[in-house]
C-alpha cells in the first residue's frame, strides 16, 4: 500500500458511510478487474455465434471436469502423509465423480448440438436476435457497454488520483493512466460526431452531375414519393435479422417526420412485418368474392405412385391464362358455368379424330362437324359458303388482350368464301371468343391493318369453332364457383368419343411420356382465391452470410391505406413488397430491386423506395474521369482512380465558386475541408471504394471502345464520406499511454534502485518490497484489503 | 490435361467418360489396376495404363534428382524445377507428394510432375484435383454409384474425368451451386486451371543474348510430345549455342516416348542428357549452380523447419541438464539449441537471399520470423541472466513453431508474390509484424510462466517436505535458474527465492508482449482509420486482440491487490496464451471478419 493512499484512506475515515464505501471501491484495482472482465465478456458474445459458444462451453466444461481430477490426483500424490490406500481410494472416487460428470456434460452437449434451434442460429451472433435486433456497431455502442467504459474510466481516475504518489518516478505509469483517460474522452467525442456513408457519383461526361449528400452505411430508410413531393423517413427501429410476419409490426411511416406533407390527410402508410433474407413467390390464397381479381380456384395435386414424385398447380377459371396446364402430350382446363352451348361444343366428336371444325350458319339453321387438315376445302352445304383451311397450329404468340394476357392458344386459319364476301378467321380452340376475322390485303395504311389485313370482330352470319386434336384435352367443369363438385369432360381423340362424367373423388389418370399413367385429383377448391405475392425466407443453408443484417436480400411489407368515406368505396388498402435498394434512385434499380409506385384509387400515385439514410454534405462533387489501373499486361484491377470536381455549397445549396480537381485512388483518400460546415462535417474524408463491377450476365461487360475504354464499366464510382472528429484525441491518449509503458515498465526500476543507492532511506512512496522490477511498484505492492 | 477444354464442351465430355469411365474401389487390393471389368468397358488407353505397381516400379528407377535441381522461371523468379513442382503439386493436389491410394507410396515432386507433363492420361481416372470442402465434394460425386462416392469422398481428390463429367462441369462452371459453396468452387477451379497449366510453367531455358524470357522447350510440340520441337527461341534472341538447343530438341522429342513406355533405363540416360544441355544453351544467362543446390537444401530441409529436431533435442538435454545439474548435458543443450537457432535463422536467410526480399512479406514467412525473434529473445535472456529456464523456453517455443510451419500447411509458404492488401502500406505490414511479436513472447512468456507454476505446485514448502520429490523440483528449478551452489550440487537457494526469480523472469517477458501488444493494436487501429475510414470496428480479430490484451492489463494490475501474485500472473499468462492462440488461429477459421488475409 502506497503511503498515499494510506494517508487518504485515514482522511476517508470520517466520511459518512455510503460515501466512503463508494470511494474505496472505487479506489479498488478488484473493481478494474471486474470491469475489464465484464468487456470481455461482452466481446466474447459479440463475436461468437451461439451454437458455437453453447457447444464450446460445454466442451470447456468437460476438460475443466477432467482437469478437476488430474489436479485432484495431483494435490493428493504431493500432499504427503496420505497412505497409499487411501490415496488409490480417493483417486478412484474422484476419478468416478469426474466420469459421470464428463458424461452428464457430454449428454447436455450432445442434445445442445442435437437442438433444432442452436442449428438454426449456428452463425447467429447475440446482438441479432429477436430481442436486440442490433448491428455489430449499435451493440459495443449500446448503454451497458458504455456504462461499463465509464465506470471504468472513473475508476481509473479515482484510483490514480487517490492512490499513486505524483512524482518524477510515477510519469510513467500516471501518462499511461491519462492516456486511456483521453482515449475514452477522443473515443467518446468521435462516437458523438461520427459520420459513415458512401454516395454514388456518374461520369460527368455520360452525363453524371454534381452530388451534394451521401447514405448511411447501415440506417434504413423509406422515400416516400407523391406529387407533392419526396420525404425520406428514416427507421432506425426497423428489424435486421429476424422475421416478423405481417402484423408483428407497426411502424407507422405516417406519423413520422411530418410525413403528412407528402401524404396528406387520408393516407396511411405503415411497415406491418419484415423478411430480413427471403425471396418473393406468388401464390394462390382464398379472397372475398367480391373482390374483383378473386377468380374460383382449384388446386391439382399430381402424384406418381411408383416414385413418389408429387406437384401441384392452382387453375383459375376466371383467369384464361390461369386455368390451362398443359404439356405436349394434353391439356387440362377448369371452367366454370361454360354455357350449353359451349359444353355441347366440347362433347362434340370430330368425324375420323383429328382436329375438327365446327360449322354453324344460324341464318340457314345449318350445323356441321367437318375433321380438318391443312390445305382442305370444304363446301358448307347449299347455304353458299366454301371455306379453304390455310393453317392449324398454336397461335404464335401469348395474348395481350386485357383479361387475356399470357395466355396461349392453337387456331385455324380458314379463308371464308361466302355471299358477296371474302376474310380469313382465326378460329380459336381454347378461347372461341377471341376468333377474329381479316380482310383485305394486308400490310395497308388503315388503323386496324396487320400483316394478314384489316382485323374485325368474327363475321356473325357464320360461326366456326376449332376443336385441337393435337393433345387429349380433359374439361374440369363446375356449375358454379361454389360447385364442388365438378364434372370431367374428356376427349381423348382418334376414334374414341368425348366422354362426360362426373369427377371421381381419387381423381382421374393422365398419361406421362413414356412412363405409365399419372393421377391428378382435385386436393382443394376455393371458390374465389387471388394471386398473392408471398416472401419465402430462404433456408440458413442457402444464405450469403455476407448478406445478412444488410439489407440486400430482405423483403419489406408495407401496407398503403386510404381513408374513403363509405360512398366513395370505404376505405381502400395495398400491400407492397419492397426490395432494398443502395441509393434511393431509379437509374440505379436492377431486378426487383426498384422502387414501387402505387396507383391509389383517388388518382395518385405513390412511389415507394426502401434505402438507406441520406444526409447532406456541405459540398458537391462531379466525376470528371475514373480509370481502373490494372496489374501489367492483365484485367486484373490493381488500383481505381477517380477524378473528382469539389466546389463548397453556400447555404441555399448553389455552389460558390468554381470546383477543385482533386484524385483520389484505393488507399488513397482526400482530407476535404469545406467552409461554413456544421459541426462534424468541417473535415471529411472522401475514399474511393467501389466501382461499377461488371454485370456477369451482360454479354457487352468487356467491350471497350476506340479509345480502349471499357463501354459498360467504370461509369460511375462509389466514394466513402467519413469524418473523424476527435481523432486526434485519440491518437494522443493512445501514443501517451504506450509511451509511458517503457516508463514504467523499465525506466522507474532503475530510478527507484539508484535512489536506493544514494539514500539510506527507503524512497518515498515505497513499501519494503523486495521486488524492484514490478511494475508501477510504488503505487500499490501489496493487497487492497483494509 | 485438358480439363478446362472438357468443361467447355459438357457435350463431348459426356461421351468420353461415359467411354472411359474406370471405376477404382477403395477396397482393390494393392497392386491391382483400378478396373472394374463389370460395368466398363477399358480403352485401349485405361488398358495401357500402368497398374500402381508398375507405375511404383517405374517411379522408383527414374532418377530425377538432377532434374528437379534445373533452373526455371516462374511468377516472376527463377526457382528450380523441384519447387515449381511442390508449388504446382500444393495447388493442384493439396499436397506436395502425390500418394497413390491403392500401394500408399508417395512420390516426388518432380517426379509427379513430369508425369503430369509427359503422361497426363495415367492420372485421367486418379484422384488427383483436391477439393477441400466436403459439401462441394459430395456434390461433385453425388450422381456416381455409391461405393465409388464412397472412395471419391475418402481419398477427397478428384479425378480430372470426374470433374470432366456433365455434372461436375456444370457446378463448376458456377450454374446449380449454392452460394455458400461459391468460395470452394473457386478454388477447385483454380486447382483445374493450374493442372490445365502445367506444362507451359516448365521454361527451362535461360534468356538467350540481349533477351530477356525464358522458354518453355516443349512449346509448340504436339499432345504426345513428339513432334518436332519448333525453335525454342523464336521471336526471342538467338540462342548462344545452336548446337546445344538442337540436341535439346532432340532430347526432349525422345523423352516422352520413352517415358510412356515406362523405359526407365532410356529416361535416365536423356534426362542426363537433357541436365548437361539445357545450361549449355545459353551458358551467360544461366544461374549459378549455388544459388540453385542453396534452393534444393531449402525445399529438402522443408524450408529449414527441420530445425526443430535440434530445438527439441536442445530443450530436452536442457531439461536434462537441470535433473542432473550436469555441466556436459547443460554445455549439450545450448550448443543443440545454437543449431536449431542457427538452422532456424538460415530459413530466413535463405529465403531472403531466394526472393530477393526482406522476408517478412506473408503469414509464413512472418510466422517464421516472429518466432525467430521469440527464440532470440529467449536466448539473450538465457545468456544475460545465465538462466538455462529461458533457454528451455526458447527451446519449447522454437519446437513448437518450426513444427508448426513444418506439419501445417500456413498459407503463403510458397515464395510467391505478396498478399496484394499486405503489400499496400507499410503501417499495415508494421501492425502485423508488432501483432505477431507480441504473440511470440506470450509464447515465450506462456513456457516460463509453466515452469513457475511446475515449482510453486511439486517443490513442497520448505524445498520439498514430503515425499512428492519436492527436493528434485527445486533442485531442477535452480538449475534452471542457474542458482546451484557449484561445490554441493545443491540449491543455492530456496524455493520462495526461486519463486520470485520465476516471476521476474516470467514478467520481463510478459511486460514486453504487452507493450509490443498494446501497439500492434494501435497502429492497427490507426491504419483502420486510413484504409476502412474507422479507428476501431469491433472486428472479431479486433475484439479479441483486446481481449488478449485485456488478460495481459489484468495480469498487471491484480499484482497489486492479491498475496499470490507470483502464482496469478503465471495462471494469467497461461490462460492469455490459450486466448493468444484463439485470436491467432481460432478467430481466422470460425469467424467471419475484415482480418481474413492475417
């Protein structure tokens, strides 16, 4: 104990009692102790995922039991004074208790790696789960680290002032304690001011401008844009790691950041749940009837006995191009209330198999099934018509009709001879309603010509149903959306008549090419089920955990509601998925990573972009070239050059004078001060640290033009905005600190000896220890018990 | 070897494994080809094929040592033949000597690879491409018969018709795999690329007059190697000796032949041949012959690691020494120990003098460095304070090490060129090297802080009350110590003495571990600020490099408050060694951070 703290300790005496147990422990190096402890452990669960730190816990458990008994032994062979026999029986004792409790340790350790919920967080870190949702940053930031710093801190100063002698042989040890003191104080003011980002600049002469803000490295963001405006409304409560399923949320974007402005009154915008790494799939679930894109649904459930091989489909009859599978060999169509006529026209049997074609003239009362080939003509009875098939096949394109959309056909082309008129029909077999006729030439100026003539809905004097031979076609027939049950049409072709019967509950076989019969049956019905766009999280397995906590890969609901009153339609509401994007802006969407515009029933629009934070610099900058340099007489990048033009903003945000050219590469940033800078930003550093990489599937990626310049990479950079205020704070603690370790580590021993040589008297500060290389030794040689 | 034409043209690929496909079995016995007359039909080449024993026969009476010493350049400098074919061999099969599975022998390099070079068919069915990760190899094999996965997934090479094959090429060529397995698929296909390489490496020939590129003499010919070499040197200088490249091109178009019809005694005598000309073609140009054996005594003594046989016998006759207090045994161990040093630093010196560089440039040559230092810290110490216990330490330490660098394959051990981001800043490579010091000593410091705890719990109180041999462990630790009365034999003194002369010895080490610690972080810190834009990041390799440190700042300062403080620091230090290690190697293999390259 140092003479110091002797003497203040006796001072301490007369302070009441909760005052002086706070400052003897803080005076203690135990509570440093406990404290530095404490970070560690706080580190430890950081970094290492939770399968890894259960397991390996459990396996420190064992070879601490293990070694409980080699020291055990140890302590009994050593001791002396012990008989053999009794050494040997306790040996065995302790040897018995060690094996069950290694293989009580061991049974818990192999359940651990057994348990289903450790294998899914086997790279989950403890920061990432549902409870703390926090980035690595946000984790060491969060208050009980803080605290623990700070009580740290503290400690060390009153421990220091109360404890260690200020004299010429202490520098050492008092410049390493103020050191760490001005660490904390840099450490603290940078956390303070510390801004991250990066920002995205275009080549200036592909038509790049000037840049005057960055994006947040990790602090999400929602634009909302309307007529009114854009409003950025940042949500650093949002999720990272973790799924929530809509409705476990509710963020209300709304009622943020005066969000109004841009929304108005009525419009509610809110984030009900959130995917952190999924992939969007549509699927079919059961609506409202009354909702307008319900259709009745059927799911197909297709089993192979033999192999145990099973799909499924969802037909929709209200939907033509939903309610068709179909492969080379059949096809399967659900239709709901088809109509008489159109269910008679599906049981009609073509004469000999094959494709047939039914005639109806309804003038003449005339009806007719003739079976059809290519090149045939026909002579339709005596009602003066003759019609020539020019072609049979599938119709060459989907539709684009509206309601039609996608879906595919097969037709024929018959040329029409009838009184006073001439055309061509495209009779349809799927869709008999979209059969249209053509007149004239072709290829001719007037609004509706296409490259077979002038389009007209089908002559009604005659009507032409085209019946496909090509593929068996089965006919799942409901009489209402409600009916269950349906009824199955089917014509197989060749000889064999339609057939029409009621749909057996196992089902019904189709063949498979080649290999045996097939059953389908029926496994669920809606009688009206929509589309919907569901998120699929993506297994742990099939993750990059480079992705994860980033954003890229996640997928976010939103929900967009208007407030209607009941004789405007009620209230109206959507959901949105959205994509993450990097920078908020449409030039730079790829994929579904884009932002989403909502029509909404009043007539706005809405544009939704989920991003990243963006702030404002107090400067602009323009890309006026950037080269990849690459390694000698290779693609392979060495460096990124970037030329930049950096001019200062003036308050209403016009640039005040001519722009600076400044070069920055990889390593090598540029320190920019700008004037009239708020607080932080006076002093930024500007890196160059991405570049446009080549698009793997852009079969263009490596052209290069005249000059030898790549066409499709190195248009645009990505430069890092940093500060780093209180730096130098810390750079000065940190060089104080680990100047004065030679100090006190080499320097005072020999101080204090050769005081000891010229003096009879101890030295001052200095208890009787025999150690002259401790450390620090005068502060505090002995314990801190008192 | 055409692996990489073969994934190109899945098409093709298919009919030729199809045709060739030759199934071995893990469970064939020794000595029998690997054919499986079952379901296969063999070519005319699978029939041809050697059987292993042959192939061992073969192997066994080809003489290629003087090859392997033979000058060649390659990435960048020239080394000689046996390095290019460990380098080639390590990245092609994983390992430098290639082991048939079916007679266990392993063989040489060089051997191997003008084998690859001159018979490239024989290896067409033989596992021979490593495929690290087990999820890509069960990929990879996962459409063969079961017994034949089996086999694959065992011996974890691949063959070069195996990763031919539809399935494979269409993993490889990055269509079907998962994400996580992007990082294996790369480095299996640049195993594919550098056996697709092989021969065009082989440049042989030095720069003829006023030249400056060495030449590969194969160049030109055609697959089997027989045809007529064109001018090795054309477009280049003429060679100084016409004479000699002419016999050159002769040798080289009898050398396939002959080794594909396994005429051991024929390749002998034109690989003589092939020695004795290739200097001759343009002698100015062709290095020294002692730079070149300098190489071969690098690569035989597996880059001097052998050295740790003389550190382990060094410490052993130390140890030795201080059970008998005998001077001849005590005088043994240092001068041991002197040669292990020796060895160990001309590892270093060698391979400065082969790179032409200073050699703390990646993690090998660091980690042979860094130990270095450690080694000689403890030497100095040993001599200073004539204490044999840093000796032994040192000793301890040096063992351990060149045993590592010897067994473990660290990356870089190659002499290549530098890890691109190491080779950016020279704060960088100062925060490495500091980093890497500091675990050094807490290496050393980790040994001496073991011998204090061996006193404190066998010496009994009182120098060995007790039957425990109490007197023998003092007697041992003041030996080591160097405090034996010379007259008696004796402990010159006792064990609390002794005890504290551990601590200081144990302190002086860890005191300078973490100091040289605290800095390595701080200027890794400061050039985090300047290359990532932040001082600190709570990287895990961050994170527990202050962790260590952290032990290290406890060790000092429970100094102060507990009895025992002897003791504390030593189990301080041992624990701190065990979390040096996990922030060393741990924190690289199981956790995913910016530190990966270090």
């Amino acid at each position: 104990m140092s003479a110091k703290y002797r003497r203040v300790k006796q001072a301490d005496l007369d302070l009441p009692a909760p005052l002086r147990w706070l400052t003897r422990a803080f005076s203690s190096i135990t509570l440093a102790v406990i404290l530095l402890l404490l970070v560690a452990l706080w580190g430890l669960l950081g970094t290492i995922p939770l399968r890894m730190l259960a397991i390996g816990g459990l396996d420190a458990a064992v070879v601490f039991a293990a070694a409980g008994v080699a020291a055990g032994l140890i302590y009994l062979l050593t001791r002396g004074g012990i008989s053999v026999v009794r050494g040997i029986a306790a040996g065995l004792l302790l040897a018995g208790a060690t094996v069950a409790a290694v293989r009580g340790v061991m049974a818990v350790h192999d359940r651990a790696v057994a348990s289903s919920w450790l294998q899914e967080h086997a790279s989950t870190v403890i920061y990432q789960l549902p409870a703390f949702e926090m980035t690595m940053t946000e984790y060491y930031g969060w208050w009980p680290m803080d605290l623990l710093l700070l009580l740290f801190v503290v400690n060390m100063v009153w421990a220091t002032i109360r404890r260690i002698e200020f004299s010429f042989v202490n520098i050492g040890v008092l410049s390493v304690h103020g050191g760490i003191v001005l660490l904390a104080i840099g450490a603290m003011v940078y956390g303070r001011f510390k801004v991250e980002g990066d920002t995205v600049i275009h080549r200036r002469d592909l038509g790049g401008g000037f840049v005057s803000s960055f994006y947040g490295t990790a602090e999400p963001a929602i634009y909302l844009a309307t007529s009114r405006g854009e409003k950025m409304i940042p949500v650093p409560d949002l999720p990272r790691y973790n799924d929530y399923a809509p409705g476990e949320l509710d963020i209300r974007l709304h009622e943020r950041q005066n969000a109004g402005s841009v929304l108005g009154e009525n419009l509610r915008v809110t984030i009900p749940g959130f995917y952190a790494y999924a992939e969007p799939v549509s699927a079919w679930r059961p609506a409202a009837e009354t909702d307008p894109q319900a259709s009745p649904a059927i799911r197909l459930a297709m089993e192979r006995q033999q192999t145990g091989e099973a799909a499924e489909f969802v037909l929709a009859a209200d939907r033509p191009a939903e309610r068709v599978l179909e492969n080379r060999l059949w096809s399967i169509q659900y239709l709901v209330d088809p109509g008489e006529k159109r269910l008679k026209e599906l049981l009609t049997p073509v004469p000999g198999g094959g494709h047939g074609l039914i005639v109806e003239v309804p003038g003449e009362d005339f009806r007719e099934v003739y079976a059809i080939e290519p090149g045939q003509t026909i002579e339709v009875g005596d009602t003066g018509y003759a019609l020539e098939i020019e072609d049979i096949g599938p119709y060459p394109i989907p539709f684009v009709s509206e309601g039609y959309q996608d879906a595919r056909d097969t037709r024929a082309v018959v040329k029409v001879e009838g009184p006073g008129k001439t055309f061509t029909r495209m009779a349809m077999n799927r869709y008999p309603e979209r059969s249209q006729d053509f007149s004239g030439s072709g290829g001719g100026p007037a609004p509706m010509m296409g490259p077979m003539g002038e389009r007209s809905d089908p002559d009604p004097a005659i009507r032409l149903v085209y019946l496909d031979g090509s593929q068996m076609q089965y006919y799942l027939v409901g009489e209402s959306p409600e009916d269950e049950q349906l009824d199955l049409i089917v014509r197989l072709g060749g000889q064999s008549r339609p057939m029409h019967r009621q749909l057996p509950d196992d089902g019904f076989p189709v063949p498979t090419g080649g290999q045996g019969l097939v059953m389908l049956r029926i496994a669920e019905h809606w009688p009206a089920a929509k589309q919907v766009m569901e998120p699929r999280p993506v297994p742990e397995a099939e993750r990059d955990s480079r992705a994860e906590g980033q954003y890229g890969e996640s997928l976010l609901p939103v929900d967009v509601e208007l407030d209607r009153p009941a004789d405007a339609g009620g209230p109206w509401r959507e959901r949105v998925w959205l994509h993450f994007m990097r920078y908020p802006m449409p030039s730079m969407a790829s994929g579904n990573h884009r932002p989403r515009t909502v029509e909404l029933p009043d007539g706005r629009t809405l544009r939704l972009t989920f991003s990243r934070e963006r702030h404002a610099l107090p400067f602009a900058m323009g890309l006026e070239d950037f080269e990849m340099q690459s390694y000698e007489g290779s693609d392979i990048p060495r460096d990124f050059v970037a030329t930049l033009l950096i001019g200062d903003l003036s308050e209403s945000g016009v640039m005040r004078q001519m722009p600076d050219r400044h070069v920055i590469s990889m390593n090598h940033p540029l320190m920019y001060e700008a004037a009239n800078a708020p607080l932080g930003l006076q002093r930024v550093k500007i890196s160059q640290v991405e570049w446009d990489p080549p698009r793997r599937d852009d079969p263009q990626a490596e052209a290069k033009n005249a000059d030898g310049r790549f066409i499709n990479q190195q248009r645009y950079t990505v430069v890092g905005i940093g500060n780093n205020v209180g730096i130098s704070i810390i750079w000065a603690g940190g060089g104080l600190a680990l100047a004065g370790i030679p100090w006190a580590f080499y320097l005072k021993p020999l101080l204090v000896r050769r005081r000891k040589r010229t003096s009879q008297e101890p030295p001052a500060g200095r208890e009787d220890s025999a150690d002259a290389d401790a450390p620090a030794a005068s502060a505090e040689p002995a314990g801190m018990q008192s | 070897m055409t692996v990489l034409l073969v994934l190109a043209a899945p098409a093709f690929a298919q009919e030729d494994a199809d045709a060739r496909l030759v199934k071995p079995r893990a469970d064939m016995p020794a000595g029998q080809p690997p054919t499986d007359s079952g379901t296969s039909m063999p070519t005319p080449q699978a029939a041809e094929t050697l059987g292993p024993a042959e192939h061992a026969a073969f192997a066994e009476a080809v003489d290629v040592s003087a090859f392997s010493k033979l000058a060649v350049f390659d990435a960048g400098r020239v080394k000689i033949v046996d390095t290019l074919a460990r380098e080639q061999l390590q990245r092609i099969y994983g390992k430098e000597r290639w082991r048939s599975p079916w007679t266990g022998r392993k063989y040489d390099p060089t051997f191997t690879y003008l084998d690859l070079l001159l018979h490239p068919e024989y290896y067409d069915d033989k596992p021979l491409v490593h495929v690290d990760v087990l999820p890509l190899r069960r990929r990879l094999v996962e459409h063969l018969p079961e017994g034949e996965r089996e086999f694959w997934l065992k011996v974890g090479r691949l063959s070069p018709q195996l990763l031919g094959s539809p399935q494979a090429a269409n993993l490889l060529m990055g269509r079907d795999i998962e994400p996580g397995l992007f990082g294996a698929q790369q480095a299996t296909l640049q195993a594919v690329m550098h056996l697709d390489a092989i021969g065009g490496r082989l440049r042989l020939v030095s720069p003829g007059p006023g030249g400056e590129k060495w030449t590969y003499p194969w160049a030109g010919m055609d697959h089997d190697h027989t045809g007529e070499p064109p001018d090795a040197h054309a477009g280049e200088a003429e060679p100084a000796d016409a004479e000699a490249a002419a016999e050159l091109r002769s040798i080289l178009r009898e050398l396939g032949p002959a080794w594909r019809a396994g005429e051991a005694g024929e390749v002998n005598e034109l690989l003589d041949r092939l020695v004795a000309t290739v200097p001759t073609v343009n002698p100015q140009s062709y290095p020294a012959r002692s730079k070149l054996t300098l190489e071969w005594i690098y690569n035989f003594t597996h880059r001097f690691t052998l050295g740790y046989l003389a550190y382990a016998a060094g410490t052993l006759a130390l140890l030795l020494a201080f059970a008998t207090t005998s001077k001849w045994l005590f005088r043994t161990g240092g001068v041991l120990l002197g040669v292990g040093f020796l060895v160990h630093t001309a590892g270093i010196v060698v391979r400065a003098v082969l790179t032409g560089r200073w050699p703390i440039h990646n993690q090998f040559e660091s980690f042979v460095a860094i130990t270095w230092f450690a080694v000689l810290v403890g030497l100095i110490f040993m001599f200073a304070r004539r204490q044999g216990l840093f000796g032994a330490a040192a000793g301890a330490l040096g063992t351990c090490a060149l045993l590592v660098a010897n067994m473990m394959d660290i990356p870089s051990s190659g002499m290549g060129r530098d890890m691109p981001i190491l080779a950016t800043s020279q704060i960088l490579y100062v925060h490495v090297n500091v980093v890497l010091a500091s675990y050094a000593l807490i290496g050393l410091g980790f040994f001496i802080s073991l011998w204090y705890l061996l006193v404190h719990y066998f010496a009994g109180p009182g120098g060995g009350a007790g039957g425990g041999g109490g007197d023998g462990v003092v007697r041992f630790a003041a030996a080591g110590l160097g405090q034996i009365d010379s007259d008696t034999g004796e402990a010159a003194t006792d064990r609390s003495a002794m005890l504290n002369g551990l601590d200081r010895a144990q302190m002086v080490v860890l005191q300078l571990a973490f100091w040289l610690l605290g800095l390595g972080i701080l200027l890794g810190a400061y050039w985090a600020d300047h290359a990532w834009g932040r001082w600190w990041g709570w990287d895990p390799k961050e994170t527990w490099a202050l962790i260590t440190w952290i032990i290290y700042l406890i060790a000092i300062h429970t100094r102060f408050s507990v009895r025992r403080r002897g003791l504390v620091t030593a189990w301080l230090s041992v624990i701190g060694f065990f979390i040096m290690l996990w922030t060393y190697w741990g924190v690289n293999l199981l956790l995913a951070g910016l530190h990966s390259y270090a």
